[in-house]
C-alpha cells in the first residue's frame, strides 16, 4: 500500500501511475490516506469531485475541508485510531469549493499493522439522504404542531377493550382533561375506562364490524372527563392492517358533540 502515498495533488496523472491508485480513482467514494497530523498524503478522484477541486494548488490538510462545527467529530476519530480501533461511521460536512457543504459518512483505519498511523478514511456522500430526512423531519414538525394545535384529539390505539393508547395528540387535554402522557399505554387510566358503560358494549362491537368489513367507522358516544362531567364525542377512524390483513390496532378523530350527554349512544 505503499504505492498510495503520493503527494497530494490533481496534476494529470503520468503514464507509469500505479494500477493500485488507478484502482481507487474508479472507486464512487472518496478515499483518502492522512498522517497523525490530519495531513492528507494521497486522495483518489472521487475526492477530488466530492471538493469540486479544480486547481492544482489546493490545501493538503484534512481540516480546512472539514466543516468548524464537525471538527470535533474528526478530533474523535483521531483519538480512536491512536488507539488503534476501528471507529464506527460518522457523519460530519465536508466544505468544497465556494464554500458548498457535502454531508459525508465516514470510515477510518490504520493503513498498517501495529501503527495506528497512517490511516485510510472512505467518506460516501450522503447528502441527498440527509436532505430527504430534514424535509421530512420539517414535514413531520410542521403536522404535529398543526394536529397538537386543533381542539380535537388525534389518535391511534390497540384493538383491545381499553382501548389501549399508541399515541394521542395533545389535544387530548382540552378535551377529556386527561393529558397524553396519561393516557398512553394506560399507565393511570385507559380511555376504554372513560366511555360511559351503557355505550361501551356498542362501540366496541360497531368497531370490530367496521374492522372486519375493511370500512372506516363513526360513532358517538358518551364519555366520563377528568372533572367527572359527561361528554358527548363524535369519532371518526378505521383500522390498521398488516400486509397479510391481520389488526394492528385503529386510528383515527374524537371530537367535542354537542348535544346533550344523557342520550344513550347512537349510531351516527
């Protein structure tokens, strides 16, 4: 491996360049080889893409491309190669040529036995991947706050006679007086113990007709709040299948009705 540590450099490579670097030049990721002092001794032509690197003078040290807020994500592989383990991949920002940022996965291991220096590093450009995942994780922010906000409570439950919460919206609280955390998994009180008696029976057997005929449902019902007041809700849901359409549970919207609660339940 020898043959790798070449001074670091984009200069048109002569006809006599070894098959060994030729080999890594073909490879999609950048690899690079570094000293103990972050000094880069040899980079294939992936790397050279990945900087956007289009003048023979460039830097040669590994962190002026390393982004100053992930630079204590190398400093941390540095400490594991001196140790000679085999850090596991990180993410960190590679900075190219006007400044772009590429999000990068990084590898890192001594290049030699019994030296932990100097060491070879593949970083796989992931920054679509990241990119997707922070619009989603904005996608996903914006429909939380937007479901916690409405004055109704958004769920999703285990079909069981508790009806035993997954997940509740926060909008749980303005309606029942029982917040989420309450409510999740039943740990003080399930919401099957909250739905008046005399309509129990019903609910739980016009839901399981709806989950059998692969429909959606809409009931509404009473239920007994924090306070002890009755209310009168309307619920809007459908089940969840498995690929093989077994139960996994049911979702779906509960909401204030307003009529009077002392009416028994009745099919809407």
């Amino acid at each position: 491996m020898m043959c790798l540590l070449m001074p670091f450099t984009f200069r048109k490579r002569p006809p006599n360049t070894p098959p060994c670097s030729s080999l890594l030049d073909s490879l999609n990721e950048a690899v690079l080889i570094v000293n103990d002092n972050s000094e880069i001794l040899f980079a294939n032509r992936s790397w050279q893409h990945l900087i956007d690197a289009d003048s023979e003078a460039t830097p040669s040290h590994l962190l002026e491309y390393v982004h100053p807020a992930d630079r204590d994500v190398w400093q941390q592989v540095c400490c594991q190669v001196n140790r000679q383990e085999s850090p596991a991949p990180l993410w960190l920002r590679v900075m190219g040529a006007g400044h772009e940022l590429r999000w990068c996965e990084l590898r890192a291991q001594p290049l030699g036995v019994g030296s932990a220096w100097p060491a070879s590093l593949s970083l796989c450009d992931i920054t679509p991947q990241v990119q997707r995942n922070q619009v989603l994780s904005a996608s996903h922010r914006s429909l939380s706050q937007l479901v916690n906000g409405l004055p109704v409570m958004v769920y999703r439950a285990r079909n069981n006679r508790r009806w035993t919460m997954e997940y509740v919206s926060d909008g749980c609280y303005g309606l029942t007086g029982y917040t989420a955390e309450t409510l999740l998994n039943h740990s003080l009180i399930s919401y099957g113990d909250m739905i008046h008696p005399q309509d129990a029976d019903q609910v739980w057997e016009e839901v399981q007709d709806a989950l059998r005929e692969h429909r959606s449902f809409e009931l509404d019902y009473r239920i007994q709040c924090a306070d002890g007041h009755l209310l009168r809700v309307n619920e809007k849901g459908h089940g969840v299948y498995s690929h093989n359409a077994a139960v996994l549970g049911v979702e779906g919207v509960i909401i204030a009705f307003d009529a009077d609660p002392s009416t028994s339940h009745t099919d809407r």
